[in-house]
C-alpha cells in the first residue's frame, strides 16, 4: 500500500454551509444538517450527495455521511470538492483529523476551514481508500442497523399502549363492564401511593471537572429521552464522589424523569448496562413498588400522550423556569388497569426493553472495535 503525505486540503475541499431559519424551512424529505446531525427537513437541497458534514461550531469532532441530497447548515462545513477521494474514507480522515485536531487544543471554540486545510494528513491510493472505508462501514451499517431495531421496538410498545389503554381495546375489553368512567377493576392512583421512592439527585463537587472517562455513571438530562436513554456524553465519577450520592442510586426497573429546563418531562426507563449509576439535580428516580403496579406500565404511562401534556403543563406553573417537583410528582395520578392486563402489558413491555438493551450493548462493543481500528487504518499500521 503506498501512502502520500499531503495536506488534508490536498484531499477535499470544505466549505461553511447555509442559513436557513425555522421559520423558512418548508415541509419535505431533504435533511437539514448541523453540528450535531440531522436536525430537522426540508423541500430543497443544496447540497448533493454523497456528503460529509461536521460542525463548524457547536458539537465538534462530529463527522455525518449522507447518502442523499441534502441542505448544510451555517453551523456545519461540507465537503463541495473529494478531489478523487473516495467519499467514504474522506469521512473517516476527517473524523481521524478532527479527533487529533481537539486533542492538540484544550478549548475549541469553533473549526477554522482554512486551518483544517493546511494539516499534514498521509493518504493512500483509491483502491485502498475503498478497503478501508469498506471495513469502517460494516461495522457502522451494523450500528445503524441495530438502530433501527431499537426504534421499530420503541415504537411497538408505545402502539401497544395506545391501543390498550388510550383506545381501550385491551384483551377482553369486549366484555368490560365501566364503572365511574373506568373498566371494572381500574383505579385512579397518585403515584406517591404506588412508588417507594421519587427523588433527584445533585451534581458532584467541583462539576464538570470532576468527571471522568470512566468509573461510575452520572446520568444527566441530556442522556434522557422519551422511551430512550442516550449514551451520548455520559459523565463518569469517581468512588468518593458516587459514595457521596449513594441515595440517589439507580435501580433496575427505575423510572428516570427529567425535572428542569427545555427537556422537562422527558421519561425511560434506566439502562441497565449502566447501573448501578447515580443521578444529578436535573434528573428524578421514580422507583415503582412492584407489589403495587408493573414499572413497564408506570414507564409508558407517564410517556403518554395525555399524561405528557399533563407534566408540562405542571412544568410551566414554576415562577422562574419549567420545573417539575417531588411533591408534584408524588400527587400525579395514572390510570391502573387490572392486575391481568398491566402484567400482560409488563411482560411484553420488558421482553421489549430488554431486546433494546441488548441491541444498545451491541452497539457499545461495534463501536469500540471500529473506534479501536479506526486510527490503526488510517495511518497504515493495519494493511488491507
């Protein structure tokens, strides 16, 4: 394998990518991409494909291939020239360029495009660029694929809630007699009645720059979605600093529930690839009592769309900012079904669960490999 060294602008051509507000994006398929991915879409291109986008402020170090048309945003560079090089392993050097562009600086403020331009990068032949990326983009399809999985289970068991308990065609409802507005056996209940924990937790002394690369996790608002648990910027402390907030420890089967702030409301269930974890302030542990009611059901309850609307609307009656308390918390009421259907509903909900963890361990492992791979590749040490 021959390798030439040269400047990266020597291999592809970035440029800064384009306004385009909220409010004048039209409805279409065309993805819209910023620093972090894409973000929205829209009716017109411009951009082809393929692409490769990263941030050129914001999330940096982040590097998106494209394989359709696409619209970059004034946040993102692009490529407009791959010069011959195959847009696969453009992507992956610039990933490469980039990782070891932030490690040379401490504090980032923002990606200059000429500077990238000017790096030193060593870059072989096209038949071996093909290799290359040939073998980064297994383990990716893999990881996308595996994505996918995921979301179609998410899905599945948010239909399945839906059709049981908003639509109320659950297994017999044919014979359900209502009593009080509510099928034989349902009752209204607050859930500091059915949980023997609700609680936040607190952020570390000395923050941010007492975490970690690894150790025990700390799980913040922005790892918590709806029906998803992100691993996305994980923080990690120490054992003195874990011992510390040993009443905050997560749980299997915890419910997390973000409590402050543009992602309030926001609820899944704790990963258990992660545990035992702790929480910070922006985050509460709701710990249903199984004697009581199936954490499964509690989970998608709260994630509904009625009771969703509910917790905000509770969120926006805070005097300085969105907030969601203990005591409201406490005195939310969900609807519980009878003991039959909320097990049948657990039992499907946790095979669902626990094949999207699965999936998501998976992903840890692909990931680490190709990451592991990924330098040796690109700079020759591994021949293909």
């Amino acid at each position: 394998m021959k390798w030439r060294a040269c400047r990266l602008g020597d291999v592809l051509t970035l440029k800064r990518g384009h306004d385009l507000p909220s409010d004048s994006r039209r409805d279409g398929e065309v993805p819209v991409v910023s620093s972090s991915g894409i973000t929205g879409y829209h009716s017109e291109a411009k951009a082809e494909a393929p692409g490769v986008v990263t941030g050129r402020y914001g999330t940096l170090g982040e590097v998106f291939y494209l394989e359709r048309d696409y619209w970059p945003l004034n946040t993102a560079l692009y490529v407009v020239d791959f010069k011959g090089t195959h847009p696969k392993f453009a992507a992956y050097l610039l990933k490469v360029v980039l990782r070891d562009y932030q490690s040379d600086k401490a504090a980032v403020p923002g990606v200059d495009r000429n500077v990238l331009h000017e790096l030193k990068v060593r870059c072989p032949e096209r038949e071996s660029q093909e290799a290359i990326a040939s073998i980064l983009s297994a383990y990716d399809d893999l990881i996308e694929n595996n994505r996918r999985r995921m979301a179609l289970l998410e899905e599945s068991a948010r239909l399945l809630y839906r059709e049981w308990f908003d639509r109320l065609r659950f297994p017999g409802h044919e014979h359900a007699r209502i009593v009080g507005g509510l099928p034989e056996g349902w009752r209204r209940m607050p859930l500091g009645e059915i949980t023997t924990k609700i609680g936040s937790g607190a952020t570390p002394r000395g923050g941010e720059a007492s975490y970690f690369s690894e150790g025990i996790p700390l799980i913040r608002s922005l790892n918590v979605y709806d029906d998803r648990f992100d691993d996305e910027g994980l923080a990690f402390i120490g054992e003195d600093q874990a011992a510390a907030l040993a009443n905050v420890t997560v749980e299997s089967r915890d419910i997390l529930l973000n409590i402050t702030g543009a992602s309030v409301a926001r609820c899944c269930m704790a990963p258990e690839r992660y545990l035992p974890a702790r929480v910070n302030q922006h985050v509460m542990i709701i710990r249903v009592d199984a004697a009581e009611a199936s954490p499964f059901f509690v989970h998608a309850a709260i994630n509904s769309d009625e009771r969703k609307r509910q917790l905000l609307s509770y969120a926006q009656k805070g005097s300085t900012r969105e907030a969601l308390t203990k005591e409201m918390m406490a005195a939310f009421e969900i609807t519980l079904p009878s003991s039959t259907i909320m097990q049948q509903f657990g039992e499907s909900a946790a095979t669902s669960f626990l094949q999207r963890e699965n999936l998501a361990l998976q992903n840890q492992k692909l990931k680490a490999a190709r990451d592991l791979l990924l330098p040796r590749l690109m700079s020759g040490e591994i021949t293909v």
